[in-house]
C-alpha cells in the first residue's frame, strides 16, 4: 500500500518542475512531518476499520499540533508566569513527540499562537495523549496487529488512554492493559512476550491480564515485563516450559490452568539480574500455577518468599518432600498444593515439623492427594484463623486430635479418603462456626478472593489415588468438582467418609445447626441413627452408607426441608421407611442393602401382621390413633354445647322465638322488595332501548 502526497500547484507564474524539485521550507518541513504521521493513522485506521471511517478521520481532523514542531521550541518561546489561576487544556495528538515533556511546562502561563489568534495568559495542563511518547502508541499497535482478529479492539480513537482495556495514569502514561475473555489468539509465529509485541516499551505498565483467552505460544522470557506487578495469562493454552527469571517488580503472578510442562527452572524464583537469593529482591505475593502438567521438585527458593501470601499449585505432577522450612512463610493465607504425588516416598504430614507457631494468617489449606502419611499434626490445632482445611486422599493414619473443635473459625473440614480410627471426637462437634446462627464471623469477614478457580471434590464415591491423576484433566475426583472463587462460597460441611472411625454417632452431632453437608460412609459406625440429625436444619447432604448401623430410620428426618441428597445403603437398617415426600421421595438405591427395610420406595412391602419384636411399633400406631380422634371429640363437643345453646331458648321461651320469627319474616320482606325493585328497573331499561 502507498501513502501518496500532494504538493498542490505551482505560486503564480513559477515553473512546475523547479517547483517540484526545490527545497523544502522550513514550514514545509514541519507540516511533512505531521502529515506522514497523519497519513500512517489513516492507514491504521483503514487496515483495522474500513474506508469509511478513515475517510471521516481525514476529512476531519484538526491539527493543532501544528501550533509546536517540537518541544525543544515549546520550551523556548513559552515565558514562565504563575500569576494567574485559570487553566487551558492543550492536546497535542498525532505528532512525532518522542521525549517527556519538559519540566519546565509544568503549570506555566504564557501568550500562545496557534494559527487562529493568541491564547489568553493562563496557566496550562499538558495533556500529550496516546502521542506521548510515540513508543507506547506503536507498542500498542504493534500488539493488536500481532492478533488473529484485531478488528473488534477497536482502537482508533484520538485519546489511546480511552482505548478498550487500557487504563493510563495522571501523567499519560499506560499502566494497565486488561483484556480478558475476549477470544484473543496471536497470528501464527509469534511468541509471548516477543520482539513484535513490544511490551518493554510500555515502561510504566504494571498490570498485564490477558486471562480466559486462546493465546497458544510459548513464553520465552519474563524479563521485558521489567516494571510489572501483576502478570494474569491463567486459563490459556500456554506450553513449553517456564521462563528462568521473574521481573523483579512482580508481585502477583498468575499462571494456572495452561498447559506448561516440565520441572521449574532452578533460577525461576531468584528475580532480575546476577541475583544468588530469592530472598535478595522478593516482591512476590501470590504464585499461582495450577492445573498444568509441572513436574520435578518444590524449589526451596520458594520457602524464601517470606511476603507470599498465596502459594496455589494444585494438579500439576510435583514430587519431593515438602520440606521444614515452609515455616518461613508466614504471611500465607492461601497453601494449595492438592494433587501433587510424590513418587517412591511418602511426606510426613507434619512436615518434619514437631512443635509450630506459625501460620497465624493461614486460611485456607488443601494438602489432599499429597501421599502424607503418618497421624494428623498437631500444630494444626494452632491456626486460629483457618476456614477450610482439606487432606483429602491421603495415608493419614490415627484419631481427629480433639482440639481441632478449638479452631473459632473453621467451617469446612475434609478429612476422607483416609486411614483414620477411632470415634469422632466430641469436642469437633462444638464448632463455633457450625455450632450457633449468632457466631457468624466467618461470613461477615470480608472474604478472602481467590483469583482461579478452586476445585471441591465430593468423596461420595470410593476412589484410589490412581485415579486422582487419571481423572485430573476432567476436573473430577470421585464425585462431580465444584469450583468457588471466594472461601464464602464454600459450604459449612465436614468429610469424614472412606475411614475405619468405629464406635456410635454421637448424639452431639445435633448440636452442629448450622452444618449443610456431613458424610461419614465408608466407616465403621454402628448403633442407631440418631434422632438429633433432625436439629441440622440447614443439611442438604447426609451420607451414611456402607457402615453397620442398625435400628430404624428416623421418623424426624423428614422435617430436613432442605436434604436433596440422602444416603443410607447397605446397612442393618430395619423397620419400616418413615412416610412422607421429603424420605419416601428419594431413589431405591438410597436404601438397598438392608435386608429388613421395608415401605416406598422399596419394592418389598410391610408385613401386616407384626410379630412380638413390632409391639412397641403397634403401640406406638395404636397411640397415634387416640390422639388424632381428640380433635373430633372436642368438635362434637362444641356443636352440641352450639346447637342446643340457641334452639334450647327458642324452645322453652316463647318471647324469644316470637321475636325470633318475626326478624326472620322482616329480613326475607326486605330482601323480597330489593330483589323486585331491581327487576322493575332492568325491564325498563330494555324497554326503552
């Protein structure tokens, strides 16, 4: 494509071809060189939105950029006055601008040319728009044509600081480029970052999203994003390995749900240039890696971020032991590293950690699938300030240690899949969270924001740890995954499923009012069910199958106004299944496997005839019946005492019925006229018409 320039026709009587072919004057150097830029926006403009609106940016864009050819001049000719308050707002768009402007522009006064007359003395606010500099403008351009589709950016306007996705500070200059879920690719041959996008341009940008997009490349290097802060390129398709360096500026670093292999470079975590240490120029808040195909060691480089707040690497393939020295982050509030195997040994579940403080920021907590072994740590009993703690999978072995109902804010507690004896403790049945509506802290805390999904998993289903890896690409453990992206989104639940707890549920099991999930199949619970279950009026989810539990249902869990998922199979359950839609109203498989349960929705049906053991079941019917025919009794009771109070004085007292028969012939007189009066009217009215 050709840019073609007119020079118009010759002054008076001159030659054209000495008019041609003379110098440019200094004038007319100055307009070439606005106009070559104006001529490249149009072109711009073309390229990326058609004809029509290049022709209307030609035809109607005013120069006034055409009042300064340099800045150097600006500086020259403007006189220095700060006498007057009043400001004028000057834009210099579409020039060649390439260097700051001049400290001596700030807040100035002056008497100004600008083609159509003098400026007023006034002060001056210099607005350079997405002119300044000419480095930032191109950087931009450069990255949408780097595009599969640019079109839809729609980036044509005058001021770039109003461009889609962009956002620019007081002085001009672009620190925010968003712009995420728009179904962004770049052409084919292009890297990320890469020389054609010209990132390192943009030298004041600090945050970059470029989130829930298409984006395919590799990532060779970090290094040009020298002053970022916060890097967002989750839920792309990104591959290869990671970069070998960070920018030292970054704080926030999102990478979760791409496609990166390989182990973690050894210089990863050690920021900017020559640097030995991790510890050296450590800015880094939160790492966020997730859901990628990441193998090798925990670099212990990372337990030297001691401002890391949220460390989230959750299935990817990393082995190794977690090591001591995780101690070192203090500031965690967010640790998961769910779904990471190790290989030919297991970790201890404290960590080689005997006795610790630390922590005290830390809530939320998901180590399950981590092949932990060993008993449950006891300094977890010390982390006043944890919600959510999940083991998930693990080879955990020994008792719940007791104090763990001591932990004021913890409401969502995972603990199945494991090896775990013994009873449930009765202190974890005093939660305060899951114990009174008026201890509500968890919920009006602000909640914590995670900025990537992250996944529960329901452990209603028997699962071995091979098949965690194997169905981690489907987003599933055993039972359907659930992702929240804020810890108040999590339901007030615990999972005691898939253990060896033994002994009775304990009756205390009520007192958890505020619970909405409790699974504990796959045991060894035996006794009855409790009737205390009925007080958790918040409960959607009750899992109590595969255990030994005997006895009969109780006839109060059908006051659970919100259970949708009941599960009592292949226990010694007996007796008849209470009635009613909220039980009766749950599949057969609900409650197969115990042989002496009969009633809906089971196909064997109660016997009729009830032996000795059935007694108190007869009694209990035969009571029921005398107590719904008091309500019947007492209605007789009130008809007659009715009836006989009013026909009785008619009877026996003859001026009572007179007056009686009397009001009773003037009201049916009455209604007889109003009745006839009416009908008079509506004849005459259909007469007349």
């Amino acid at each position: 494509m050709e840019d073609k320039m007119g020079i118009g026709r010759p002054p008076g009587k001159m030659n054209p071809a000495s008019y041609v072919l003379r110098p440019f004057t200094k004038q007319e150097r100055e307009e070439l060189d606005f106009t070559f830029q104006h001529g490249t926006d149009a072109v711009r403009i073309l390229l990326l939105e058609g004809f029509n609106k290049a022709a209307t940016f030609v035809n109607t864009a005013k120069p006034l950029e055409q009042c300064v050819p340099t800045l150097l001049q600006l500086e020259r000719i403007i006189g220095i006055d700060k006498t007057h308050s009043a400001s004028v707002l000057f834009y210099f768009n579409y020039n060649s601008f390439g260097s700051p402007m001049p400290s001596s522009l700030d807040l100035i006064a002056v008497w100004f040319w600008c083609g159509d007359g003098w400026r007023a003395r006034s002060h001056i606010r210099w607005m350079i728009g997405n002119a300044v500099p000419a480095t930032e403008r191109a950087s931009l351009l450069s990255f949408a044509l780097a595009l599969s589709s640019p079109t839809f950016l729609k980036w044509t306007s005058d001021d770039c600081c109003r461009w889609q996705g962009i956002n620019c500070d007081e002085a001009g200059w672009v620190t925010h480029l968003s712009l995420p879920s728009k179904g962004l690719t770049f052409k084919q041959g292009t890297s990320f970052p890469s020389s054609k996008l010209a990132f390192g341009n943009l030298t004041h940008l600090t945050h970059l999203n470029l989130s829930h997009n298409s984006l395919n490349q590799t990532v060779a290097s970090f290094l040009s994003l020298s002053h970022l802060e916060a890097l967002d390129l989750s839920s792309n398709l990104l591959s290869g390995e990671l970069p070998l360096s960070l920018p030292s500026s970054i704080q926030v670093l999102d990478l979760s749900n791409n496609q990166f292999s390989g182990s973690i470079p050894s210089t990863f975590f050690r920021q900017a240039k020559n640097l030995t240490s991790f510890r050296e120029c450590s800015k880094l808040k939160a790492f966020r890696a997730g859901h990628n195909n990441l193998s090798g060691v925990l670099l212990e480089d990372i337990y030297n971020a001691t401002k890391l707040e949220e460390l989230a690497m959750p299935f990817n393939s990393l082995d190794g032991v977690i090591g001591d020295r995780i101690v070192n982050l203090t500031n965690l509030a967010i640790l998961d590293l769910q779904v990471n195997q190790l290989r030919d040994e297991e970790s201890p579940a404290d960590f080689g950690i005997a006795d610790f403080d630390g922590f005290q920021s830390l809530r939320f907590l998901n180590l399950g699938g981590c092949t932990l072994a060993g008993e449950i740590p006891t300094w977890l009993t010390k982390l006043k300030n944890l919600e959510v703690l999940t083991l998930l999978s693990n080879k955990l072995t020994g008792p719940i240690p007791s104090q763990l109902g001591n932990l004021s804010r913890l409401f969502y507690l995972n603990f199945g899949s494991n090896r775990i004896v013994g009873e449930i403790p009765k202190q974890l049945l005093r939660l305060p969270t899951l114990v009174s509506k008026s201890n509500r802290s968890a919920d009006q805390d602000v909640a914590y924001d995670l900025e990537l999904p992250v996944t529960r998993f329901s452990t209603s289903n028997e699962y071995s740890d091979t098949q965690i890896v194997t169905k981690r690409g489907a987003g599933r453990i055993g039972g359907i995954g659930q992702q929240f992206n804020s810890l108040s989104f999590f339901p007030r639940a615990i999972f005691l499923g898939h253990n060896s707890f033994n002994g009775t549920i304990p009756i205390e099991i009520g007192h958890l009012v505020r619970l909405q999930t409790l699974e504990l199949n796959h045991n060894n619970f035996s006794g009855n069910i409790p009737a205390e279950i009925s007080n958790l009026k918040d409960l959607s989810v009750l899992l109590l199958n595969e255990n030994h539990l005997s006895g009969q249902i109780p006839s109060s869990l059908n006051g659970l106004s919100f259970l949708s998922d009941l599960n009592v199979s292949y226990n010694n359950l007996e007796r008849q299944i209470p009635k009613g839609t909220q039980i009766q109203g749950f599949d057969v498989y609900v409650f197969e496997g115990n042989p002496k349960l009969c009633g809906l929705p089971l196909p064997n049906e109660c016997q009729a005839v009830k032996g000795i053991d059935d007694l108190d079941v007869d009694e209990e019917e035969e009571e029921e019946e005398h107590q719904t025919a008091w309500p019947y009794v007492h209605v007789g009771i009130g008809f007659i005492i009715g009836f006989w109070g009013v026909c009785g004085s008619l009877i026996f007292n003859k001026r009572w019925r007179y007056a009686y028969f009397r009001f009773i012939e003037k009201v049916q007189t009455m209604f007889y006229v109003m009745i006839a009066v009416r009908v008079n009217k509506m004849k005459r009215r259909i007469n007349s018409s």
